[in-house]
C-alpha cells in the first residue's frame, strides 16, 4: 500500500496504489480529475507522456543518498499523474522495503528523514510524500502549475554500517517515475472588463486571463448567472494552479439565488497567466449559463532609483561608522505626496543588480545604494531574480539591519519575502500572504535591530521583498517616521559551506545541478549544525591518534622482514605504514587535521599499500620454487609441512588467526560510530599477522645481512641449496 503524508495542501492530491495491470488502465482511461464523468469524449483535452530513465535507490544518510528527478509541466494542463514503478532484483537479500517519495513544485524537496535540527533562522514547510510498500503506485494532480516539478525517493534510513563493495550481495532497488498531463488545447481568454458568456452543461469551461506586473487586486466575478432560465449560479470557480507542498488554490462556490458572485484576490502573480475553470454543479443535463468578468487594479509604482541618495544632497547628514543616512526632506515631502497623478502610489521600487558569481551562486544589492528607504504609508520592494531554473539548488539568505536610533518603542519594520508578487496589505494584515503564497515575515525593532532568513531550495520564479513601518499601538507616531535599511540578500549553494565538520558538494541529475553537506565527525542536519551526535574535540584527537599511531606496529613485520634478510617485504610494509599513517592523518574532520599531499593520492596509496602488502606476504609464505619439492616430501613422508609444532603453535595459528579477525572486523563490524577503533584494531591485526606468517630464515643466511658485498654497492643474496642468484 501507499501512504501520503504533508503539513498542508492535500486538497488536490490523490494518492493510489496500482498493480502492473491496473497502470495500463489508467493510461488508457480519461483522466477522473476534477469533473468526473463530464471529461469522457472531450475533444479540447490532449494526453502527453514523459519519461526518465531509472536510477538505482539508496539508503538514506544525507541529501546525496537520494534519487532526483526533474521533470517540466507544459502549460494550461488540468491534470499531472505520477506513475510510481520499483523493481528488484531475485536475490534472497532483497526484501519488501518502504520507500519514500516526495513531491515539489518550483525547487527539490527538502527532506528531513533523520530527523535532525535546521540552521538558525532557516523556514521550511512541510514535505509532501507517499511511502510506497509495493512495487507501483500512483499519484494524481488537479490543474497543476506549470513549470518545474522535481520527485525524490531513497530507502529508509541506512543502518551506518561499512562495507567492501561487491564483497557482500546487496540488493539493488531501482526506481523509475513517468508522467502524464492532459492538457487542454482550446482555452476562452478572459479580457479585462470584458464579460465572456459561458454555457455549462456536460464539460467544464476552461478560462485564463494575463496578470500583468504590477497589478494590486484581481476581481472575478459571475453576473447573470442562470440555471435552466431561472436564477440561481450552482457553479464551482476554481481559481489558480495546484503547487506541493503547499496548495493555495481558490475555490469558490456558487449556489445563492443571487445572480452575482465575485472572488477578490489580492496581489495576484504578476506576468503570467492564471487559469480559471468553472464546473457546472448543476444536474448531468441542466444548462447554466453566465457572463465571467475580470476587472485588475493596476499599482502606481514610485521608482526610487530616478533620484539616488547622495552625500551632498541637503539637510543629510552621515555616520560614517555605521553607513546610515538621515533622510532628506525633499524625500520626505515625496513619501507623504503618494497621490500624485491618477491615484496613490502602492510601492517603491528599488532596482536590484543581480551579481552571477559561480555555480549555484548569486549576490543582489540595490542600485546606486546601499540602504532602502522605509516609511509608513507606502512599502518598499526590492525584486530578486531567481527564474533561470538554475537558481532553485541553493539557498536563499536575507539578512537586514536598521539604526535604532530611528526606531521608536512602538514602531516595527516589518518585512515580507514573497514569490511570484509582493506582499502590499501592511495596512490591514501582517501575515504576509498574497493570492498564491504564504510569504515568510521578518521583524525589525529598536529591541531587535537585526533579522536574517535562510530559504532552502527557493522556487524558481521572481521574488520580492517588502518592507513598510508600522505602529500598531499608536499609528500616529509613524506618519513623519522614516528608517533606513541595510540589506544582504544573496543566492549560496551551501550556508557558510557546511560549516567545518561539512563539506558543499555540486550534485548533478542531467543538466540540472544543486548543492547538499556532507557531514562528518558525527555532526549532522541540512548545514552540518546538529551537534546531538557530535565528537568532541579531544574525541576527534583520540581518533586521529589511533588510527594514526596503530600503524607503527607495521614496525615489528620491518624488523622482521630485514632481521631475515626479505628486504622487498621488508620495504613494502614500510611504504604501507608510511601512506597509511599520512593518509588517515589527512582523513580527519575539524581539528586534527594533518595533509603532506594531496587527498586522493595519499588515499589510493593507502589502498595500493594495503592490498601489496597481503599479496606480498602470502608470495614470501608460499616460496614457489621450494613449494614442490615440499608437497612430494609431504606425501613420500606423510607428515605435514612444517613438521615442527613449535612453528604452527608460536607463529602459523597466531597469524593465521590474526589474518582472519582482522578480515572479519573488515568486512562485517565496521560502522561509522565505531569506524575510529575498529579500524585502528584492523591496522594493528593485519600488521601483527604479518610478522608471525613471514617464513623463517634461511639456515645458511646470515642474519642482518646477505652473503657478499660488491664494489657497485648492490648486494648479492644466495640460495646454498639451489644455487640461484638475485641482485637486489
């Protein structure tokens, strides 16, 4: 089965669990939407299919164990099904597992399934997500909003065990998203202040009508509505698209006797279009008819960049120190002339430059200024780019600060940081919330002169932020009020990259790219800052010590290897101890941290090191050339070689058993909490076995040293038995 879990917004979602064959039915049925039956045999609704290939599921650990899939909804479609397929493999480790899917309109999910702790001033909404526990589900979206759609799966949690890849069978879970949208090819533009007759019976009728920039309020209203050529409007409007996590639809329902209903939407999304169905609630055969009305109030907009603050304007004074102006009396005078013209002024605008500086990586600043002007009766808005569809893989930070000085007890900066339009109704609301977008609220005051706000993973679209002066408890102290603002407003890949127990790392899916921490040295959390399961400072020395200092038991193999005159082995086991010691020096968060060269080099001579040193060893015990001549005396003598059982008992069975917990604590006891000691343990076990297997010297060789020395300072080493010669 399937369950579906988010914080809000749920209306226009339906989950369901399909069968192989059940999926082939829903791609060949009509769409059951919205309108049910009354979408059979509509000739405007056109059906397309999109598809990317699979990609194998992880367990879960941090961002980059999960699966991305980018998709793009074409517009004016009215409804989006997700088929969920997962497929495994025969093999007796792989077992029904649940598997999480999340959902996200405009940027990637942000998933929290280990449950660990946000950065300071970080909002995050709700995760919208299904658990699949069977190998197909489906998930449907009514009048879905175009543009970017992004799905994440993973498997549950990883249990932080470490091991050798293709020594143990895994099973491989592979999941594949496909998407279908029934779209519409024939939609009524809806002109404003121009009524459009509408006659519903059987099908819906599918509107849209531009919102243009800066457009204050939107009014839609049904006049002359009537059912079967009596009065009455049993007609359901459903205004907007659906978004997850959040759905800010508007439905309104019309079923009065009255033969006008209207829906108000203030600041609507600017420059776009917005879709408009209205669905008969009528009988199957009843006719209602309608005219449907647009009317837009346009925003007077004041352009604060025409006449730029300037040191030597009159009557202002500066603080160096601090960088803040005092305001000028001709912009005094502007701010309090808002009706100018036509009618007031809604805004002032402040032009943005929007600095590209890497990957994932954008810097914004006003123009020709570095403070923003706020007062009481008109707010103040600042646009922020973040449309390229490429911006929507960092994270957004806001930082404000304001002279408290020029902050009374009672008067507060409130700010709001909104997509699509920008919050306008100070005046009677402080929630933040235009149309189609709960905004996110910043407060200034002369207690808390500072505010900051990190977004992660921002929608891609236009954002704006707002801000105006407001005395709730004595308005009248905020009329000849003005603040001024300084503003950080900026586009990271990762907030204070990670932190130092973090790293930012670039993820790519295709050619869409974004940005993830990972963590280490037991911190956790989006930004690597949930220290619940950290190691201590002195915690992270006594790793580094131990799985540094365990390697010099590689000397006793040394001395060993040279006492008998195996010079190879005897170099190999010091470039092992060597590379090791250096590398996991170097592999060390925080503190305790030591690199001689570069990571990756001394990591594959690490592992070179390693791996030569085992071979080496088991060449060295084998002795190839004499090994035949053993196994003949051991069959001509029945008796076992070595035939003394002081060998096996002081050095075969020590070593052998060394070699073989060492393996074992290798490949099945090593997880990340227990890494530091089990690994220092498996240093000091491989280095011990090592010393017991090496053979016994020769008889006729002379410890310490070989059997001649010649002029040309190489060394001659001498097989009596076999009279075989080799220069070393």
């Amino acid at each position: 089965m399937g369950r579906a879990g988010t914080g809000t917004g749920g209306a226009a979602v339906a989950v369901a669990v399909a069968g192989p064959l059940l999926l082939l039915l829903l791609l060949a049925r009509p769409p059951p939407g919205a309108a049910g039956d009354s979408q059979k045999g509509d000739v405007r609704l056109v059906s397309e299919q999109f598809s990317q290939s699979p990609q194998k599921l992880s367990f879960y650990s941090w961002y980059g164990s999960a699966r991305l899939f980018h998709f793009r909804v074409p517009p004016d479609a009215v409804l989006l099904r997700w088929l969920l397929q997962v497929s495994w493999g025969s093999s007796p480790t792989c077992t029904n597992v649940e598997i999480t899917v999340y959902f996200r309109y405009g940027a990637p999910p942000v998933i929290n399934p280990l449950g660990t702790s946000f950065p300071a001033n970080t909002s995050v909404q709700p995760s919208f997500f299904i658990k699949m526990l069977q190998s197909n589900a489906s998930v449907n979206i009514s009048h879905p909003a175009p543009g970017d759609w992004f799905v994440v799966a993973h498997l549950p949690p990883s249990s932080q065990k470490i091991e050798v890849k293709d020594f143990v069978p895994t099973c491989a879970y592979v999941f594949q998203p496909d998407m279908l949208v029934v779209r519409v090819v024939e939609v009524s533009v809806l002109e404003p202040d121009v009524p459009l007759p509408q006659n519903l019976l059987s099908h819906p009728s599918y509107l849209k009508i531009f919102v243009p920039k800066y457009t204050q309020e939107l009014r839609l209203e049904l006049q002359g509505c009537v059912s079967n050529g009596s009065l009455g409007c049993p007609v359901r409007l459903t205004v907007g698209s659906a978004t997850l996590p959040s759905n800010f639809q508007k439905v309104l329902t019309c079923t009065g006797p009255t033969q006008a209903c209207r829906l108000l939407l203030p600041s609507p999304p600017w420059d776009r279009w917005l879709q408009v169905t209205a669905k008969s609630l009528a009988g199957p055969h009843v006719s209602v008819a309608f005219s449907a009305v647009a009317a837009l109030t346009a925003c007077r907009v004041w352009n604060m960049n025409v006449q730029p603050l300037l040191p030597s304007s009159l009557n202002q004074s500066c603080n160096i120190s601090t960088g803040l102006m005092s305001p000028s009396p001709s912009y005094q005078d502007q701010g309090r002339n808002s009706r100018l013209g036509n009618g007031p002024f809604c805004l002032m605008s402040y032009a943005v430059t929007r600095e590209d500086v890497d990957v994932v990586s954008v810097r914004f600043r006003p123009l020709d200024r570095v403070l923003v002007l706020v007062q009481s009766d008109t707010p103040s808005v600042m646009q922020l780019y973040l449309n390229t569809g490429m911006d929507s893989g960092g994270s957004l930070t806001i930082s404000l600060w304001a002279n408290q000085s020029l902050i009374t007890k009672n008067s507060w900066v409130v700010a709001c940081v909104n997509a699509a339009s920008p919050f306008l109704s100070f005046n009677t609301s402080l929630n933040c919330t235009t149309a189609f977008f709960q905004g996110y609220p910043l407060f200034l005051s002369a207690s808390s002169r500072e505010a900051n706000l990190i977004i992660p993973y921002p929608e891609t679209d236009t954002w704006y932020l707002s801000l105006q002066l407001v005395c709730p408890e004595s308005p009248e102290e905020c009329v000849e009020a003005v603040v001024f603002v300084e503003s950080a407003l900026s586009l990271v890949p990762c907030l204070h990259d990670c932190g130092p127990y973090g790293q930012c790392l670039l993820l790519r899916r295709h050619g869409y790219l974004y940005a993830g921490c990972s963590c280490k040295a037991g911190w956790r959390g989006w930004s690597c800052t949930d220290n619940s399961t950290a190691q201590t400072v002195a915690q992270q020395k006594a790793a580094a010590l131990l799985l540094t200092l365990s390697n010099l038991l590689f000397l006793a193999p040394i001395a060993v290897s040279v006492y008998r005159s195996l010079l190879v082995e005897a170099a190999v086991y010091t470039y092992t101890m060597f590379f090791s010691t250096f590398y996991h020096a170097c592999d060390q968060p925080g503190e305790a941290v030591l690199c001689i060269l570069n990571y990756d080099t001394l990591q594959y001579c690490d592992f070179l090191g390693s791996g030569v040193s085992m071979w080496v060893t088991i060449l060295c015990m084998a002795r190839l050339k004499a090994a035949l001549k053993y196994v003949y005396r051991c069959g001509h003598r029945r008796q076992c070689y070595p035939t003394s059982w002081q060998r096996w008992v002081f050095y075969l069975l020590p070593g052998i058993s060394m070699a073989t917990v060492a393996l074992a604590i290798y490949t099945s006891m090593m997880t990340s909490d227990n890494y530091y000691y089990t690994h220092s343990i498996w240093h000091m076990l491989l280095a011990g076995s090592a010393a017991f297997l090496l053979p016994p010297r020769d008889k006729h060789t002379e410890p310490w040293a070989c059997s001649k020395k010649l002029t040309c300072h190489y060394q001659i080493c001498k097989n009596h038995r076999e009279e075989l010669y080799t220069v070393t």
